[in-house]
C-alpha cells in the first residue's frame, strides 16, 4: 500500500504546495512541510464521491455536521479515553484555525501563554496575532528526557492564561509520558489555566511508545481542556482543510463557538470535508496501522543513514513522522546547509530557525519522511555524497 508505485509525482508536482513538490525546482525531493506523497485511502474519496452524486452543498450547521461531531467524539472516547460528547466537538477548517480561534477566545492583549521550545510555530503565532505574549518553557531535545515541571511553574505569573500542549511534539518526536502530562495538568488547575492541547500528532506515535490524551487522566483536567485536533497528517487531506475542536466544558465550548465566527458564517468547516474525516475515522483504521508501519521502518532507516553522515546526530523521534538531526559539528549552519543541500544534492528540508520552531531548534533541520522508501534511501544517499565529501 506504502510502495513506490502508489505515489504519482505528475499529480504532486501540481498540486503538493506549502514547500513541497509543486514549490521546488524540477528534480529536488521535498522532505519539507509534513504531508504524505501517499494518496489518501479509497474509502474517503468514495465517501465524497457519494456525497457530491446528490449534487446538494447546502449550509452545515454552525458546529458541524451531527455524521462529523458523532465521529470525532466516538474517536475521542474510544481510542483516546476521552469521555466526549458530540455537543462538545466543533468542526473547524484546519488544526491551525482551532489554535488560532482558542487563542483569540482566551487570550487578551498583554496576557500571557505558556509554549515550548523548540515547537512548532502555530502557537506564537496565533498568540501574538491576539496581542498575547508567548512564554518560551526550554525542554530537553531528547525525546525520552522528561520535562522539568518546577522550571515550568516558574514561568506563570498573574497574566499566564494558557498552557500549549503540542504531543507528540514537532519537531522533536516527543511523545509525553502520563507522569508528564498529570504534572502539566495539575499546573494548569493550581492556576486556573486553559490547556491547549494540539493532538495532531497523537496517530503517529511508533512502539512501544502510547500515546496519552492529557485530556484523559482526570475530570479536572478534563474540564480545562481545549484538545485541537486535524487530519492533515493521518490521513493526508491537509488540502481538504479540516479539523476539530473539542471542550468538555459548556462554558469553554460556548465561548469557543463564538469566537469561531461559524455562527455569523465569516467562517465554517466545509462539507466536503466533514465528509472525508467521518469517513477516514469510521472506515481507515486499517489504512493509518499500514501507514504507521511502514513509518516505523521509514523512519529507523532516516535514523541509521542520518547519524553516517559526518557530523549529524540524529536522535530517534518517538512519534511525528519527522527527525531532527543535530548539525552542528558540520561547522554549517541551518541556512547554509538548507541551500547546500537544495542546490547539491537536490533534496529541500526545512532548516531549524526560531521562526519555524523557536531558539532551541538552532543547529538543526527537520526532514518528513512520509515518503517511500525508495525517495527516502535516494534523499539520504543524496545528503551523505554532498556532506561526506565537505
Ligand atoms: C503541531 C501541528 N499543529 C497543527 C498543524 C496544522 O494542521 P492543519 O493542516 O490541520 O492546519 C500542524 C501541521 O504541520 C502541526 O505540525
């Protein structure tokens, strides 16, 4: 299912954008932004195809279709161990508009949010969009070193609204522990903070590593939790703009529903859409443990060929299709190796500048390996010749 043959560059070249092979110079491999060369499972094309058939594109609800708001909530108490109740699941566009809205809902200018570093740049964004002020907790960059929570505590002052949560973690591959999550939640209830809980990832986590919704470990935290979920990339439908917001809270999911701006019609999760992710949760599973397989094995040949190459480190990513090789002792810098690498060897990766995932990222790149294994062995064959030879 994950071979060579199912992945058709005619049709990515046209229309894979955001850094990867419709935005790069003929002949370059974009291990860039994290979305899969693979097509998405038949189901989900068929569940449109009938859908479309009876040519009506109506208005959905505001919060989404009941057939969508049923399926994530089923997914959620089911495979996530989160009580949920469809009233409390907002369909929304993307994982990122869900970021963007929980922050505009509770974030006031001047007030303060909690973010990692390194992490994926969402978080500062939509923060600073509402004129907040993002407070940059440093952890470890080895996926299995925990967190030091008595460092975090000594980041909230009276203005800490938010803590933001991104498990597993991009770019690093964390996947947190439940230690680390209670630790985290108690926090959040001690101070009265909203968890911001980014579960994108929480499909992609390789064994024996299990994955933990903190939302799960109790009905305190439960209640202050905001779980941002998408589909981008468990099911490769980042194009399709899809995604869901889960409150356990009356009171949060209310305010949630009127910052959303889905009641006034400015914004709202197309059907299509609704559509496709009812059908990747409610038909795909068999789909997502293939792809996670073949992900596995992906990523332990990423690892092994990373760490020949002369001065890169690469630790290995407990979740995330994604590595994040240390390289450094190249004497290059992110940047410099960035266009080495894309005018050399002719495979793009994302360099780690604070921009994309904060200060601590410095000295890395992040390459996505939700390719075959045939453009992964060619990338890394790629990269070691130019760097070996530096
Ligand atoms: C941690 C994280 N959150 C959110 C997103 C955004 O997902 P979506 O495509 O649903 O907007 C991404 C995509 O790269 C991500 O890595």
């Amino acid at each position: 299912m994950f071979t060579n043959n199912e992945i058709q560059l005619d049709i990515l070249k046209k229309r894979a954008f955001n850094l990867r092979w419709a935005s790069v110079p003929d002949g370059v491999i974009p291990l860039t932004a994290a979305d899969p060369d693979f097509p998405c499972a038949p189901e989900i094309s068929e569940a449109i195809n009938r859908y479309s058939s009876q040519r009506y594109f109506s208005y959905a609800p505001a919060e989404g279709h009941s057939f969508f708001r049923e399926s994530v909530a089923n997914f959620h108490s089911l495979k996530r161990n989160v009580n949920t109740n469809p009233a409390h699941v907002l369909a929304v566009d993307s994982a990122a508009y869900g970021i963007y809205m929980t922050c505009k809902a509770f974030i006031k200018k001047g007030d303060e949010a909690i973010i990692f570093n390194p992490v994926d740049f969402l978080f500062k964004h939509s923060i600073e969009a509402n004129q907040g002020v993002s407070i940059s907790f440093a952890i470890p960059l080895q996926p299995d070193v925990i967190i030091d929570i008595n460092e975090l505590e000594k980041l909230i002052t009276s203005k800490t609204k938010m803590i933001c949560l991104c498990n597993p973690l991009n770019p690093t591959g964390k996947v947190f522990t439940k230690t680390e999550l209670l630790l985290i939640g108690q926090l959040a209830i001690k101070y009265n903070l909203i968890i911001l809980s980014d579960e994108i990832w929480s499909d992609i986590v390789f064994e024996p590593n299990v994955y933990t919704s903190i939302a799960s470990l109790d009905e305190t935290i439960r209640q202050q939790t905001v779980i941002v979920t998408g589909y981008s990339k468990s099911y490769g439908l980042a194009g399709l703009r899809a995604g869901s917001v889960i409150a356990p809270n009356d009171k949060i999911f209310e305010i949630l529903l009127q910052a959303s701006e889905h009641q006034s019609t400015v914004h709202g999760c197309n059907v299509l859409a609704q559509v496709a992710v009812a059908a990747a949760l409610n038909e795909c599973e068999y789909w997502l443990k293939e792809f996670i397989i073949h992900l596995t094995h992906m990523r332990n040949i990423c690892v092994d060929g990373l760490n020949k190459i002369d001065g890169f480190k690469c630790l290995t990513p407990q979740g995330c299709y994604l590595v994040f090789p240390d390289i450094t002792k190249t004497g290059l810098s992110a940047e410099t190796l960035q266009k080495k690498l894309i005018e050399e060897a002719k495979v793009a990766i994302v360099p780690g500048l604070s921009q994309w995932f904060g200060e601590r990222a410095t000295g890395h790149i992040r390459l996505s390996f939700a390719t075959s294994e045939d453009i992964i062995k060619e990338s890394i064959y790629r990269i070691t010749k130019t760097i070996n030879k530096l």
